[in-house]
C-alpha cells in the first residue's frame, strides 16, 4: 500500500480530518487524526498492522509492547501479524509502567509501537519502562508519524505514513487569520 492508499482508508473512516481543528492542547492544526476511527474495523486494522509489520520484521523482535490504550491494538495485530506476543504498558502514578504480571526474558528484543507518534512522549517512556523491565528495544513503528519523522526515539523505527502535521497558536493561527472558525474534532458542528 502507497501513503496515498493509506490516507485514503483514513479519510474513508473520518479517521483523518481537513480542515482548522482546535487540538485537546488547544493548540490549532490544519489535521485532525483520531486512528480510533480506523482501529475498530478489524478487517481494516489487521491489514494496515500486518504493513507496519512487515516494515519493522528485519528487527527481529520475539515480543511488542504499546502504551496503553492508544497502542493496543496496533500492538495485537502486528504481533498476530509477527506470530510474537504483546502486551501494554500503562500510566501508574503518571509513570508508564509494567503490570499484570507481564515481562520479559533478560535482553529480549521488543518491538514497540504506537498508533500515532506526535512528539514520540509516549513511545520513549515505554521504550524507558521496556529497559527497565529487562527487555531490549530494538525497533519503533507507528501507523501514523506526525512529527515528519523529526520525532527521536533511538532506535531503528517505521511508520506507514509521515505527515508533518503543523500546530499553531490561535494568536498566530494562519488558518484563524482566514477568518474560518476552528472545530473541535469529536463535539457536533453547530446548526
Ligand atoms: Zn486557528
């Protein structure tokens, strides 16, 4: 599958939005993605996991973990798609954690992936708690890069498609400077 094809899916889903957003942080886009959309088809989800699968295969990793929520289907279906385990990480306290009894055996090569990297937070603190679990990080993927690929998560990544997806502040938005009002994706446009 293209970028192109891949976007395609996307917007068929409302998945990905055009257009002037205001953004949960308030900040305005020209994009809204909300991979949700996308992720509860399954006959969708699972071949568009199995492409991001296949990219990040030469890493060789034996088990993928994701950030809890937003990664956790991505995680199940590229591991389906590997024939490897996965399992999620989650916020205890603030901090992204191991629980439910999951691990790793001492240096296992792990895969972890994300639906969406924006500024790639929540990827490097799952790779953090992967490490310190005893895992190894070996690769990083997400279906959707948003940071046009400037995000830095070190180690070896892969995402089906880069956008550089520019956020403004509605003081110097272009797009509020046009004179268009901002929606805010998710609430009900107004009669
Ligand atoms: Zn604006």
């Amino acid at each position: 599958m293209t970028e192109n094809e891949i976007l395609d899916i996307f917007r068929k889903h409302s998945a990905l939005l055009e257009g002037h957003f205001e953004l949960s942080s308030g900040l305005h886009s020209d994009r809204y993605i909300q991979c949700a959309l996308v992720l509860q088809h399954p006959e969708v989800a699972g071949p568009l996991c199995a492409e991001l699968a296949a990219k990040l295969k030469h890493v060789s990793a034996t088990v993928v973990a994701a950030p809890a929520l937003g990664g956790v289907i991505v995680s199940y279906e590229v591991a389906r798609a590997l024939g490897v385990r996965s399992l999620f990480t989650e916020r205890q306290d603030g901090v992204m954690t191991l629980r439910r009894g999951f691990s790793f055996r001492p240096g296992e090569p792990t895969l972890v992936v994300e639906d969406v990297i924006t500024t790639g937070g929540s990827t490097r603190e799952t790779i953090t708690a992967v490490e310190q679990a005893g895992g190894k990080v070996v690769g990083a993927g997400s279906l959707i890069d948003r940071s046009g690929g400037k995000a830095y998560l070190g180690v070896p990544r892969a995402a089906l498609v880069t956008l550089d997806v520019k956020t403004y502040n509605p003081a110097d938005c272009p797009l509020c400077k046009s004179g268009f009002p901002a929606v805010k994706p998710g609430s009900r446009p107004k009669e």
